[in-house]
C-alpha cells in the first residue's frame, strides 16, 4: 500500500508540475463569474458534478479567473482539465490528453484511488 501512495504521489507532482504546460493559454481562459463567494456552490458538491470518484488522482483549486478547477488523472492514464462555472455548476471548458499510450499507468496505481 505503502509503494502505491509513492507511485501515485509522484504521479500527481509530474501531473502537476506538467500543469503550466497544459492549461489553458491566457487569451483562451474564460471567466466564469464575479458573483460573490457566498453564492458559490460548495466543493463537495462540484466534485459530485466532475465524478471525481471516478478518477485516480484529483486536484481542485479556484482558477484565477473564478472557475472551479479539476486535474485528474484516469485510472487509464488519461489526463483531464476541467473548469466549471462555481455558481451554476455548469461545465466551461474540458480539455484531455491521452497519455497511455506513450506512458502506461501501472496496475497498482490505476487499481487506487486517492482524494
């Protein structure tokens, strides 16, 4: 179990140190709101909307531009960015890149799941 949370560890830190290179350009980014923070739906409640149990390894943060914003990693390998509206709920924008085939997840790591 011990070598799963490694494995997944490093999994996220590459995952996230690859993230400036896989967000959105600046110009590309959209706002999602101004509305004030007490009108936000809650986090757990976003997380439901994104499925982020579905997933291996999953970051939330608040975009600088207002949006809820997910990485996740498949269980396949595939890595997700998405952005969703905080009060709404909708989804803004979605973007993924298929990674299995040129980095094959182990066994273990997509067996795991990790919040």
């Amino acid at each position: 179990m011990k070598a799963i949370r490694s494995w997944s560890f490093a999994c996220l830190t590459a995952c996230l140190l690859a993230a400036p290179a896989f967000a959105s350009e600046l110009a590309a980014q959209v706002r999602c709101t101004d509305a004030p923070r007490e009108t936000w739906l809650a986090e757990e409640q976003v997380r439901k909307l994104f499925g982020a149990d579905r997933y291996a390894v999953v970051k939330f943060k608040i975009s600088r531009t207002n949006c809820y914003e997910f990485y996740a990693v498949m269980h396949s390998g595939t890595i997700v960015e998405a952005y969703y509206h905080p009060v709404s709920g909708r989804l803004v924008k979605e973007n993924r890149i298929d990674s299995a085939a040129t980095h094959p997840v182990p066994a273990a790591v997509r067996q795991a799941r990790i919040r």
